[in-house]
C-alpha cells in the first residue's frame, strides 16, 4: 500500500516538472509579433529544454529506484509479519495444549486430594477410637499396678519375717551374690580368651624369634672403659714417663686420655669415658712405642695421624654397616656417627653390633608381617643413634638421636621410632613398637649383655615386694635369675579363679613399675592339701 502511494507521488511530481519546464519555454518564447526570434535564442531555449528533461528524467529514475526500493522493503515486512504471525498462531496453539493437560492435571490432583482427605477422616475417627481404648487400657494398667503394689508390699513383709533380713539387706546380699558370680564368670572368659591370644601369640613369636635368632649372629665382646698396652719391656715405662713427668704430661693433656702406670708388667693402662678419644689414645702411645722417640713434639704428630685413623676407621665401619644392611642415601654425618658406636658398649654390648642385630631382627619381623623391610631396618639401626653424643649434648639418647635424625634428613617414621623406642614419647607407628621389640630381643638374648649386681639384687628384692604385698599370699620365690616369680598362696582363702586375677594383676604391676629385659613369668600355686594320721 505505502509502495503504491509512493509510486503516485513520483508521477505526479514528475508531471508538475514537465508542465513547470513546458510553460517557462514559452515564457521566454513569447514575444510581439512584430519580432520573431533569432537562431541562437532558439538554440538557448533548445538547451535549456533538453535540460530540463534530462533533470526530469534523472527524477523520475531516482523516483523510480526509490519506489522499487520501498515496495522490496514491504515484501520483505510482509514476509516477516507473516512468519511472525505463523510462530505466535503456533505459539498460541501450544500454549492451548498446554493449559489444557495442566488444567486435566489439577483435576486429577484436586481429585487424589480429596481421596486423601477422606482417608484422612477415617484415619483419624479410627486413630480416636484407638486412643479411647489406649486410656481405658491405661486406666486398667494402673488399677492392677496398685494392686500388684499392695501383693508385693504384703510378700515382702512375708518375706522379712521369714528370712529375718530387711529388704535392704536382701538386696545387697543378692548384688553382692551377683557380683560375685560376673566376676568368676568374666575371670574365666578372660582366662579363656588370654590362653587363646597367647596360644596364637607365643606361636607367632616363637616362629619370629627363633627365625631373627637363626640367621642373625653377632659376636659380642665385654669392653669398660680401660685400655691395656702391653708394652716390649719396663724400661718403655720410663720413656713414656719422661724426665720430671714430662711426657705423660704432655700425653694426657693432647690426647685427654689419662695413661696409669703401676707394677703391672710390661702393660700400662688407658682411662677415659669416651671410647673414640681412648682408642685414639691408644693409637697415638702405640706408634710411639714403636717409633722409640718419645717427647711432646713427637706425641702431638702422633695423635694426629692417629685421629685421623680413628676418623677412617669410623667411616669406614659406618660404611661398612650400611653395605651389610643393603641401606643407601644416608648422611655422611649420620654414617660417621655410627661408626663411632664401634668403640661404644652399653652393659658390655658393643652398640654398634647392637643396632646391626636389631637390624637384621627388625628386618626379618617387617618381612613376616609384610611390611616396608628397608624402612624397618633403617629405623633399628639408627635408633640408639643419639649415644655418640649423650657425652657431649643434654638429655636423652633417644630425643637426642631422634634430633640428629631430623637434621640430617631422615624421614619421620624413623625420626618417631628413634624417639620412641624407650617411651619417652608415645609410640604411635607400627615401625617405633618392632623398633621396640628389635631393640629388647637383641639386648635380652642370653649372653647379651652384662648386668650390675646391684641393679639385679635391687630387681628381685622389688618383685618379691610387689608379690608379697597380695592378700592371701603365703610364700614368694624368685627362680632363674628373676625371670620367673613363684608365688604360693592360701588355698583356704584363694580359689582358682582369684588366683589367676592375681597373676594377671602382678602382671600389670610389674610392666608399670620395673625395667627388665626379655619377660618375667608370674606363676600362682595354689595348692590343698589333707592329712590324716592312722592310730
């Protein structure tokens, strides 16, 4: 419709030009009569004409491209009002639809609802009948109680005239029989279940044990801290005196080992605490004794090159350790540590073939119980670590050890097991307790290690202490060496089942109180017997 009426416009413009051209030429063509126009005003006039119709035919053109243009843009309008005229009568359609399922929807749910509802009603006159029957019930309940009250009252007065006991009495008779009773029957359930766990354990551990005892064998050697060097002959005694004391002087304070010499023959003797600085020692009067040239000068080249022997000597069975125990990337710090537990013993044990056997124990444990055998091994042998400083540090061996072990790297599975192998910290891995019992079975094996008469006197007296303390109990005899406590009790006033609580609580007892190596057997006798005499 706007295309048509543009289309007009045009036309009509164009032929108001066309008239407006045509009556301004004969304008300028009228003239009088009387002068007729030249050639070259017909010419001007004939420009001006084909001008004018060359602009009228350029509008009409444009008017033209105009109007196709404006009747494009409607078809295309048309076009689009149609599509969106289809999509909304669409859209309507299935809106339609929709309402409709949703209206056929809330029909079926206002239904369900009301059939719920009803339900509902019924439920609860049914729910109200039940609640009236439930207090008629209750209303009887209570009636019968009392009378059951009244009875029980009646029964018991029956009861302490009877028995001649009140019913607290009776009541604590009767707990106390109770008592009595659970704890027999819990003694032999826990007897039950402590002889099966020991059965399987003892089994486990003797397999382990005596595996860890077969393919592990150290040679152990008793060492103090005495040094003796037998010498060529006494006159070297005077030699290494010197004049005025001169040269013994001279030799304990370089060396800081002090050098005893008295009426032994042939041999002097060599005292310090610290094993590493007496075998340097040792080392330094050896070569020169063999030199024969003995003055100041000559001791302090002496316990240079002996020192840096001795250092060899400790990296080297540092290293040696390590290749025994197949252990690899380990501080040099740490391997020069352990190589100097070689001249260290404790209760006359070499510790550094201590923590070689705890080692290989440690390691034959992990295999059997399918653990990390490398990780095990390495936490046994590192674990008495902190001895080659407890001379020169503060404290503990093990917080010591546990401290070098973490400056130098070592992960914290080992760093807690070194710690913890003495209880000093809470052992919370499985590798700090085989650290443990690593460490017991290679220091409690028979032959060991030494222990002081004192230490061992006291440790017998104390168990036999502990066991005499025990009601009932009659004689107490300490066997093997003080693995094995014997005690005897009154068969009178101990029956058997008090007699394996008594066991069970020394037990307990002595785990809290003493230090002891390997186990303590606790044995309880109780023993009747009868006698007649035939007159």
């Amino acid at each position: 419709m706007d295309a048509v009426v543009v289309l007009t416009m045009a036309v009509l413009l164009l032929a108001f030009v066309t008239i407006a051209t045509l009556v301004l030429v004969i304008r300028r063509t009228a003239t009088p009569k009387v002068a007729r126009p030249s050639a070259e005003q017909l010419a001007e006039v004939d420009d001006e004409l084909a001008l004018a119709r060359a602009e009228a035919g350029q509008i009409r053109v444009k008017a033209e491209s105009e109007a196709d243009e404006i009747l494009r843009r409607s078809e295309a309008a048309a076009e689009s009002a149609a599509r969106l005229r289809q999509e909304v009568e669409e859209e309507s359609r299935t809106l339609k639809h929709e309402l409709k399922e949703l209206r056929a929807d809330l029909e079926r749910r206002e239904k369900r609802l009301a059939e719920r509802e009803e339900r509902l009603d019924e439920e609860s006159k049914r729910q109200g009948e039940r609640e009236r029957k439930l207090a008629e019930t209750e209303a009887e309940l209570a009636e019968r109680r009392t009378e059951l009250s009244q009875v029980d009252e009646e029964r018991r007065k029956v009861l302490e005239r009877v028995a001649r006991l009140t019913a607290e009495q009776a009541k604590a008779e009767l707990i106390r029989d109770i008592a009595n009773q659970a704890k027999r029957e819990a003694a032999l359930i826990i007897r039950e279940i402590e002889s099966e766990a020991r059965k399987e354990g003892e089994k486990r551990a003797t397999k382990i044990v005596t595996l860890a005892v077969q393919r592990v064998a150290a040679e152990q050697t008793a060492e103090s801290v005495v040094s003796v060097l037998h010498l060529p002959g006494d006159e070297m005694k005077g030699r290494i005196i010197g004049r005025e004391g001169r040269n013994i002087r001279a030799f304990e304070s370089t060396t800081g080992v002090n050098l005893i010499i008295d009426d032994t023959p042939e041999a002097v003797l060599l005292s310090c605490f610290d094993p590493v600085r007496r075998e340097t020692g040792r080392l330094t009067l050896e070569k020169l004794i063999l030199d024969g040239r003995i003055h100041p000068q000559r001791i302090e080249e002496a316990y240079e090159r002996s020192k840096a022997e001795v250092q060899a000597l400790c990296a080297r069975a540092g290293e040696d350790a390590l290749v025994e125990l197949s252990i690899t990337d380990m501080h040099p710090e740490l391997t020069l540590l352990l190589g100097q537990l070689r001249y260290r013993t404790s209760y006359g044990q070499n510790v550094l073939k201590h923590l070689i056997e705890s080692a290989h124990i440690a390691g034959i444990m992990a295999s059997e119980l399918k653990l990390d055998r490398q990780l095990l091994k390495r936490c046994a042998l590192l674990h008495d670590i902190g001895k080659a400083l407890t001379h020169e540090v503060e404290g503990s061996h093990a917080l010591i050890g546990a401290e070098i072990a973490r400056r130098y790297g070592e992960s914290e599975d080992v760093v807690h097991a070194i710690e913890a192998h003495h209880n000093e910290v809470e052992v919370r891995t499985v590798e700090a307790v085989l650290t443990q019992a690593a460490d017991a079975i290679s220091g409690s094996r028979p032959g060991a290690r030494r222990e002081s008469l004192e230490a061992y006197v006291k440790r017998l007296e104390r168990l036999e202490e502990i066991a005499s303390s025990y009601e009932g109990v009659e004689k107490v005899f300490a066997m093997q060496a003080g693995r094995e406590i014997r005690i005897m009790v009154k068969p009178d006033s101990i029956d058997d089942i008090q007699a394996q609580v008594i066991a069970r609580d020394m037990a307990k007892q002595v785990e809290e109180e003493l230090t002891y190596p390997g186990q303590i057997r606790i044995t309880v006798v109780r023993e009747s017997r009868a006698t007649e005499f035939a007159r």
